[in-house]
C-alpha cells in the first residue's frame, strides 16, 4: 500500500482539496487495489443518502423553490421577467380556492415557459413590461382512444404582443417523427400554430406569437407525422 | 433509458428551459425533501432555504452531468448533501453555541429517524457496530468531517478513517452488494 492509497476513503467522503482529489483521480487509473476498493465503497457511500423515511411534501413548496430560483436577481433579463412571472402566479393563488390550487400550477408553467420562450427567441429583455392573461382556454380531449387528455390555452400579452400558451397533459406518446401540432380555427381554416413534443409523462407545452390582429375561434390539436403539415394530416387528439 | 432523459433534462436546464427545471423538481422533490429533511432534523424551514439554493444551483451554474461518472441520482443527492454541509457550517459559525453542539452530537438519532423505517439501507445500518454507526451519522448526516470527528472521539485520525472503512464494507455485505462466492 503507498502513501497516495491512503486518499481513498477522503477522496470517498469528498474531503480531498482540488487538487488532491484531481492526483487521486490519476492515481485510481493506476492503482488496481484503490480501484477495486473504490468500486466496492463507493457503492455503500451512495447508497447512503437513502436511508431517510420518505416524506410528503408541502404543495406551497414548489411555488417557493421555483419562484425563488427565477425570481433570483442576476445579471440576465431571464430572472427580472421572472420576477415578474412569480409575483403574478402568487398573486393569482391568493384569489383563488385550495381546489384551483392546480389550475395555478399549470399557469405559472404556462408562464415559466412562456417566459423562456421569450427571451429565448428574441433576447429581449422584458424589464418593468407588465404581462396580462387575456383568455384561458381548457382544452378537452378529443380522441376517444385517449379520453384522458385534457390541457389549457392561454392568450398573454405583453405589451403590444401577444403570446399563445398551449399546455396539454395525458398526450398519448408519439413515435420517430411524429409531432403534435397545434392549429387554430378561424372562419372554417386552420392556420398552424406551432408544433410540439410531449415528455415522457405526456406532457407538453408550446408558446406560440401571434400575429398582429391575429384572432381565432377554435383550437385544435392533431398528431402529425412529421413537422411539415401545411393541413392537418393527421388525427385531432384535442381541442377548445 | 432513465439515465438519458435525466441528462437530456439537465442539458435544457443548462440551456435555461424552465420547464426542463420544474420537470426535474417533480421527478426529484420527494427524494430531495426527505433527504433534506432528515439532514435538518425534521426543521421545515430550513429544508425550505437548502432546497432554494439546490435548484438555484442547478439553475444558474453551468453544473454538468456527466454520465460516464455515475448515475445522475447519486450526482443530485452529492450536490444537495454538499448544499446542506455548507448551510449547516454556515449556521454553526453564526450561533457557537459549543454546548448545544455538545448536546447534539450525544444523541445522533433524529426526529426523522425516530418514525418506522423499513428500507434496506436503514437495516443493513442498524447492523453495523455502534461506533460505526455514529461515525456514519455524524460524517454523511451531520456534516463533520474525519478530523473534526477524530477531535470530538479523541482518537487519530487513521482510526476514524478505517472505521469508515469498515462501516462501508459492513454496509455492502449487509446491503448484499457483494459478488456471491
Ligand atoms: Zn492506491
């Protein structure tokens, strides 16, 4: 045994210094016996964590994590409009009854990704530009197949633009190039409104910007084989 | 399978996608609130502040999974456990209260741990020697590092250090992580 193997069990409970830690790396490459040791423990150190009962956790606790976490003051546009985004969505909870405690869940989803969105595609720094909720929208499903499916639409505007949110939860999951794609009714056409993927929950989100003066009656969701639907193609899952 | 969505879920974090961030609070949060949990002691509001500043590291540091270095779970659970030790050394700087610490360290079973606990780990610890046992609470679950427990046992730093040796080993026989022979 050399001196360098005695860095085993503090380079295990994470105590070594930088630059320790990077020369037992090295040296875990080269020793076989620290190696072997290291595969062994290591495996009793991680599963350490999980000696715990589990716990159910608040529901006010998401609120407080992520509005803490965008509401952050940083150096990025990304956090003021944040800011923004949380005091809304905690504002919107006060008004309304433990039950549609959920409905605000999915709206400051709705919002946290719209806000991305936003500064995303146009690195635009919304600083002190007030968002406002037009229209929410439920959307129900629409396919007795997956009768499960149910989401919300909103209409945000923020100053003169206008944002579609389109969240929808319960999707069945699509295979290879197969997209949701969202489209709006208007006067008997439909006009594309963006496409999306859903996770591997079935859930999935899209903003899309509205033209201006862009109106519509109807929201209809289809699956369609690929991104490239001029016309739906494909079978409606859900709509307004 | 899982491993991949968890490292696809990480690069849109670092990609700053929200959703991607509220996606792993959800997947996670119950793991990381009992974990935090029990590191408090059952103290809400602190459990409350060490989330915050999980999920802002997560968020605002350019922390990369990386694969090839285990699973992400163990990568989450290092970082939250690293947030903790900093939070409660923090803490005890600020208060100094060496009496209290003293209290605390006699008793190293917790309100958490005081609840029926049934898994395998909590078991296989119960298994261990005693000295083993408190090594264990007061190194992962109360953030003393080896010297300073060597200190508080009055024993050299080489006998605390194969104590956990052991304690570790007498974990993977007990957990049956061993190869069967
Ligand atoms: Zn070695």
């Amino acid at each position: 045994m050399r001196r360098d193997c005695d860095h085993l069990i503090p380079y295990i409970a994470n105590e070594l210094k930088e630059c320790e830690r990077m020369a037992f790396v090295e040296h875990l490459k080269n020793c076989t016996e620290c190696k072997k040791e290291y595969q062994e423990l290591s495996q009793a150190w991680h599963a350490l964590p999980f000696d715990y009962t589990e716990i159910e956790v608040p529901e006010s606790l998401k609120g407080e994590v992520l509005g803490f976490v965008f509401d952050h003051k940083g150096k990025s546009g990304t956090e003021t409009f944040m800011a923004k985004m949380s005091k809304l969505a905690i504002m919107l909870k006060s008004q309304f009854t433990p039950v549609s405690i959920s409905i605000v869940a999915v709206l400051l989803l709705a919002i946290i990704g719209l806000g991305i969105a936003n500064v995303q595609e146009k690195n635009h720094h919304a600083e002190n530009i007030p968002i406002e909720i037009l229209t929410a929208i439920p959307l129900k499903a629409a396919n007795q197949s997956h009768p499960g499916t149910n989401g919300m639409a909103y209409i945000v505007q923020q100053e003169s633009e206008k944002n579609l949110v389109v969240q929808v939860h319960e999707l069945p999951g699509v295979e290879g190039s197969q997209v949701y794609q969202v489209w709006l009714l208007k006067n008997g056409t439909r006009e594309n409104g963006g496409i999306f993927k859903p996770d591997e929950n079935g859930s999935g989100i899209l903003t899309y910007q509205l033209a201006e003066g862009q109106t519509f009656d109807q929201i209809g969701i289809t699956v369609e084989p690929d991104a490239d639907s001029i016309q739906p193609r494909g079978e409606k899952i859900a709509g307004s | 399978m899982k491993e991949k969505y968890d490292t696809e879920l990480m690069r849109l974090v670092n990609e700053k996608h929200g959703h991607a961030l509220e996606e792993l609070y959800n997947r996670y949060i119950k793991l990381i609130y009992s974990f935090v949990m029990k590191f408090c002691n059952g103290n809400e509001e602190k459990t409350k502040e060490i989330i915050q500043l999980v999920f802002l590291r997560l968020w605002t540091t350019n922390s990369h999974y990386d694969p090839s270095q285990g699973s992400f779970v163990n990568w989450l659970l290092t970082i939250t456990r690293n947030i903790c030790i900093d939070y409660l050394r923090k803490e005890k700087r600020k208060t100094q209260h060496h009496q209290e610490e003293h209290e605390e360290i006699a008793d190293p079973a917790n309100v958490i741990e005081q609840r029926v606990n049934t898994n395998d780990i909590t078991k296989a610890k119960n298994k261990l020697p005693t000295a083993q046992r408190k090594l264990i609470d007061l190194l992962y679950w109360k953030g003393y590092s080896l010297s300073e427990i060597a200190k508080l046992e009055q024993e050299p730093l080489g006998t605390i250090k194969s104590r956990l040796h052991q304690a570790l080993k007498g974990l993977r026989k007990h957990l049956e992580l061993e190869d069967i022979k």
